[in-house]
C-alpha cells in the first residue's frame, strides 16, 4: 500500500492520484481489515456486538 501511495501522489501522476489510491487501494484493504473474519473484526462494537471479543493468544514457543 505505501508503494501505491508513493507512486500515486507523485507530481506526475496528477491530481487524482490520492483519490485512486483510496479507492483502489485503502477502501478494499479497509473493508478486509474490518469484516466480520479480519484481524481487526473483534475491535468493532455495534448495538448487535456491544463487547470486544477476546481472541485466543498463541500458545508460547516451546510449551
């Protein structure tokens, strides 16, 4: 993603190149990042899920 950023806001890109980025590259990892199954689902609340959920830890290395 900050690959894309760093090309898309190049002066040569032109203008739009922040609003590409958003849309073909922050909104899509966002909405991964943020379903129900991603790694940050269990950091939304909403009336249906008012608690965290704790997820569980790995277990340490050599137990």
């Amino acid at each position: 993603m900050w690959l894309a950023w760093q090309q898309l806001t190049d002066v040569e890109t032109g203008l739009a190149g922040p609003s590409t980025w958003h849309r073909d590259h922050l909104d899509p990892t966002w909405l991964q990042l943020h379903s129900a199954n991603g790694p940050f689902g269990a950091c939304t609340t909403s009336p249906a899920r008012p608690n965290h959920r704790l997820l569980a830890a790995p277990e340490p290395a050599g137990v």
